[in-house]
C-alpha cells in the first residue's frame, strides 16, 4: 500500500514519512525542495533502512502529478506541501492562496478521477484565532484568520469538508499547535530559511551564536510572566498522531469520514519558561532583550487534545525539556555539516 506524501521531505513531513516506513506504509514523496533539501532523503534511508520514492517536482505541474498516479498505487495522502511563513503571507498573499491552494486541488482531482480516499490535510491551530476561551477544542469557534497563510488553512478546511460530502471521501484534518524539536538520531529537523520567525528555531541560534540576542515579543501581556503562551508539541510526538489518523481513516468501514482533531500537549508555556527551560535542558545561555509586542500576535492559545486520545489513542508523551534537547543536538548536526 503506497501512501503518497507531499511536502515530505519538510520539517514535519520528514518525521512523518519515517513513522510510516516504521509502520510497514510504502512512501511515495513529492517535494519540489522550495524549502527543505535533498540530503534529508539520505537521512530518512539512514534512520529507516529504506529510501522512499521522491519525485522532485512543484504540485502546481498537474501533468506531472498524474504521471505519479499512473505509476503507482496510492491509496492516501498526507498533504503538507504549503508555504508557511505568516509574515511573507501578508506581503505576497496570491503566492500563498497559489501554492497552498491549487497544489491541494490537483491532488484531490486526482483523488476524485481515481476513487482514492484517505487524505490527512495539515491544519493548524491559526484557524482558530485568539478564541475566547482555553483550552481550544475542536468545537472552538474559528474566528477570521489573522494572516493570509492562516486563510489558506481555513480555505483548505473548507475544501475539504465540500470534497469528503460531495465524493464520499475519508478525510481528516489535523489541527497542529507549535512543532518544536527534531528527530532522536539528529538526522531531521527543522531547517529555517533565514532568520527565523519561530520562537524555538531562533532560541536555538541564539544559543549558537548565530543570533546576538533573541528578542521577546512582549512583555505585558495578562499572563503569569507577561509573555504570550503557546502549546508546543514535540515533532515525533506529531509524526506519530499522522500515522494514527490514516489508520483510523483506512480501517473505518464508513465510507465517508470528517475528523477533526487538535495536535498538541494540552499544556501553555509562556515564552520565558521555553527560554528558560532551553537552558535548563542543554546547559546553554540564551541571551534576549524584551521588545514591544509583535503585530498579529496572540495572547494564548493551547490545546484541548482530549478526542485525539480517545478517538486516536494518541497523546503527547514528550515533555518541553526533552524536545528542547533535541532541538539542541539537530543545531550541533547542522553546524558539523557547514563545517
Ligand atoms: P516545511 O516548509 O518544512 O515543509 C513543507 C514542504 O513542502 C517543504 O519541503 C517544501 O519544499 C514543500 N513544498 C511546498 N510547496 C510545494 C509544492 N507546490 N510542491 C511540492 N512541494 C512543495 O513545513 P512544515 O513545518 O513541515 O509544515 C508542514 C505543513 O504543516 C504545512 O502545510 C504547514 O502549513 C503545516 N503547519 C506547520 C506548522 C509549523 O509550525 N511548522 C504548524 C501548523 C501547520
Ligand atoms: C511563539 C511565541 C511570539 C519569536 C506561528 C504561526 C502559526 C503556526 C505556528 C503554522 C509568540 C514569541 C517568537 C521570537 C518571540 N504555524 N516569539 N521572539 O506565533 O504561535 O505561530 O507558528 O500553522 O500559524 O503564526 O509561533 O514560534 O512564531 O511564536 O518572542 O523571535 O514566541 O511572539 O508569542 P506562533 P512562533
């Protein structure tokens, strides 16, 4: 059984697509490397044993997507092809609504022509906005996305519950909270274009070096220390929900199927206990300045991930600290390969 994974050889499709293969799933990648590299194929096969099939090409080449169909059984997909960066969204919306949107619509052509179900979109908590009370379940209200990325999400949510009614589809959408960490064997991890916008992956190169100061975007903000609160999940942690979902989706006789579920620990740290829990965890300073609040940011925002117990038999099992470490040693893995 061939699983297609698009964006595969990303931060969060990488742990993934080593999960699957962990699971006895044939992978098949298609990533056009807009923002992940080649050698992360190599460190799959490492981790694994086995090289997944990858096809080099942009989602938006239809023809190309077909000729892949053609070729092989697949029988799902993981779609985390997208860009994400929110701050690029606003300035260069039409290539997010573009990329985001039409790669997913050529899939589900594909889908819809070939009788194919089980897809798994990746979702985020953005669709919800700042809601109005914590924790967020997945019967949170959304409220209008705070930046055009966070739109193409809510787009896809919607495109998604049209195609699974109208074509009788199995589909789940995942509602991710904050990936952080990397792989155990530092073989995968989040490779950031830039500076990065995250809080972790600038931590981490602050911690470095790379960065002098890491600045925290506000500290007056109604919480314990002033600092906004995130509910950060550790990416091992994530990859492993994906594989639960597409066995739930694989194994339910229904023929049509919507889940819905919230990715994350359950837990809010504030931006100084990961800052401090990072040099806690790897005995490192990260040295910052507080700066005035960021514009689009919220205040907090955390998971209520209790139907992903229940329905998934998954749950968060990796604490702040751990995924921290892990965070710390990809950091060292990518400094010896620029070396
Ligand atoms: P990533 O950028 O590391 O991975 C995405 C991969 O998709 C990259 O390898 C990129 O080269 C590829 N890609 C992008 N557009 C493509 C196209 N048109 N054709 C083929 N390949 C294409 O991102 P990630 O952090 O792994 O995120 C994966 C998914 O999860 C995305 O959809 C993202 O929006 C979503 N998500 C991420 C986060 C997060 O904080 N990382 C949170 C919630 C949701
Ligand atoms: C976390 C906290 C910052 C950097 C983004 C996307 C969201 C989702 C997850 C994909 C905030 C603070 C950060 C820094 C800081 N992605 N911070 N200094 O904002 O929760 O969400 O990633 O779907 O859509 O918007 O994550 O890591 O950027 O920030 O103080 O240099 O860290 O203000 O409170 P965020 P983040």
């Amino acid at each position: 059984m061939s699983i297609l994974v698009t964006g595969g050889l990303g931060y969060i499709g990488s742990h993934t697509v080593v999960e699957l293969i962990n699971n006895n799933f044939d992978v098949i990648i298609v990533d056009d490397l807009s923002n992940s590299e080649k050698f992360i194929l190599d460190n799959i096969e490492e981790i694994t044993g086995k090289r997944p099939i990858f096809y080099p090409f942009d989602l938006r080449r239809k023809e190309l997507l077909t000729q892949v169909f053609d070729a092989h059984n697949i029988e799902g997909c993981i779609n985390f092809a997208a860009s994400k960066a929110v701050g690029e969204s606003m300035t260069e919306p039409l290539k997010y609504y573009e990329n985001n949107l039409f790669s997913l619509i050529n899939v589900l052509q594909e889908f819809k022509e070939r009788n194919i179900s089980n897809f798994i979109f990746s979702s985020s908590c953005t669709v919800y906005g700042q809601a109005d009370e914590m924790p967020i379940d997945e019967n949170t209200p959304l409220k209008e996305a705070e930046s055009s990325y966070g739109k193409t999400k809510q787009m896809g949510e919607d495109i998604l519950k049209d195609f699974s009614r109208a074509y009788q589809k199995k589909v789940s959408l995942l509602r991710y909270f904050n990936p952080i960490g990397a792989h155990p064997t530092a073989l995968l991890g989040e490779l950031p274009a830039g500076i990065p916008n995250n809080l972790v992956p600038y931590v981490t190169q602050t911690a470095a070096g790379i960065r002098e100061k890491l600045s925290i975007w506000g500290d007056d903000y109604p919480t314990e220390d002033g600092t906004a609160v995130r509910d950060y999940i550790y990416v091992v942690d994530l990859a492993k929900a994906h594989v639960a979902a597409l066995k739930k989706l694989l194994n339910s006789e229904n023929e049509t199927v919507l889940d819905i579920y919230n990715l994350g620990t359950g837990k809010g740290s504030s931006v100084l206990e990961v800052v401090k829990a990072f040099e806690l965890a790897n005995n490192v300073p990260v040295p910052y300045q507080i700066c005035p609040r960021r514009e689009g940011d919220i205040t907090v925002a955390y998971a209520n991930a209790d139907k992903a117990e229940k329905e998934l038999g998954w749950k968060s099992e990796t604490s702040l600290e751990e995924s921290l470490k892990t965070t710390w040693e990809w950091q060292k893995y990518l400094n010896d390969r620029n070396n």
